[in-house]
C-alpha cells in the first residue's frame, strides 16, 4: 500500500517542480525584459542627453564664432592669407578649429552637428591655410592635428551628403573670392 502512494506522491511532487520551474522561468524572462526596456530607456535617455549637450555646445561655439572679437580676427586672418603675409594672424583661427575638432574628437560635439555648422568654415580655412600648416607642422608634428582631423571627418560627410558638392575641391578661384568675403563682414 506504500508503493502506491509513494508513486502518487512522487509524480505530484514531479508536477509540482514542472510547475514551479515554469513559473520561475516566466518570472526570470519577465525580469530579463522588464531590464532589457529598462537599459534601452536608459539608453535613450542618455542619447537625448548627450545630442542636448552636443547641441548646447555647437551653440556656444557658434556664438563664439560670430563673435565681433572673432570676426574680427577672421577678417585680419582672411587678409593674411589673401596677402600670404603676416600669416601668424590666422592662428588664433586655426586654433578655434582645433577646439571644435578636439571636442569632435571626443564625442562632446556630434560630427554631423559640426558639419552643418562648421563644413563651409573649416574647409576654406583648410584649403587656405593648407601651405602654412604643413609648414607649421613640419616644426611642431602637433600642431593644429586635430583640426586636420576634423576637416577630414567633416570632408567625408559631405561627400557622403552631397557627392557633388563644389565644396570638396574648391578652386583657387573660390577660396580668394569666400575670403574676400570675410574681409567684408
């Protein structure tokens, strides 16, 4: 007579583990998903978070550059290279762009941001000053690197935007006529 329960006891107990091990099974996916949402919100989040900052940044760069000081420095730096003289003025530009390819670089300002903002900017005074880096770089290797670098990242976006676009190789002609303009703002 033992036998008999003994089995009746053992198959229950036999279901009651099935049982338990498929509620635990459920509430570990439901846990699985609820942590899945919770790091995909939070992903989000700090996404949302870091395009603010980006932007804010760009913003302020922006204002920066608009600046009446730095308009000024960029109409004496535009002369300068026009007159491929007194070349020394343009550092303080070139040294902005480094901090905008600096920030780029570390992913404080987003690439694409930069590009909308600053692509026009960066590539005149590239090409312009494309002679006098190179010279300058030959006896200080780092100096304005991260603005070489930033005019490249920002050159790939815009051939990636617009594979046609007359600001990939601008000509001699082009470069004097924008910096003309910049003596005029």
């Amino acid at each position: 007579m033992s036998d008999p329960v003994t089995a009746w006891s053992t198959l229950a107990l036999a279901i009651a583990s099935f049982v338990a091990v498929g509620v635990s099974f459920w509430a570990v996916r439901k846990q699985a998903q609820s942590s899945a949402d919770l790091v995909l919100e939070t992903r989000k989040q700090a996404d949302s978070f870091s395009l603010s900052v980006s932007v804010d940044i760009c913003l302020k760069l922006t204002d920066r550059f608009d600046s009446p000081e730095l308009k000024n420095i960029r109409r004496n730096a535009a002369e300068a290279l026009l007159a491929n003289e007194n070349l020394i003025v343009v550092d303080d530009v070139f040294d902005f762009f480094e901090t905008v390819g600096l920030y780029v670089r570390k992913k404080a300002l987003d690439d694409e941001i930069a590009h909308a903002m600053f692509f026009h900017w960066v590539n005149l005074y590239w090409h312009a000053g494309k002679e006098y880096i190179l010279r300058s770089q030959q006896r200080s290797e780092s100096i304005w690197h991260e603005f070489e670098k930033l005019h490249g990242t920002l050159l790939q976006i815009e051939r990636e935007q617009d594979p046609d676009s007359r600001d990939i190789n601008p000509s001699p002609e082009d470069i004097r006529k924008l910096l003309q303009q910049e003596t005029m703002e």
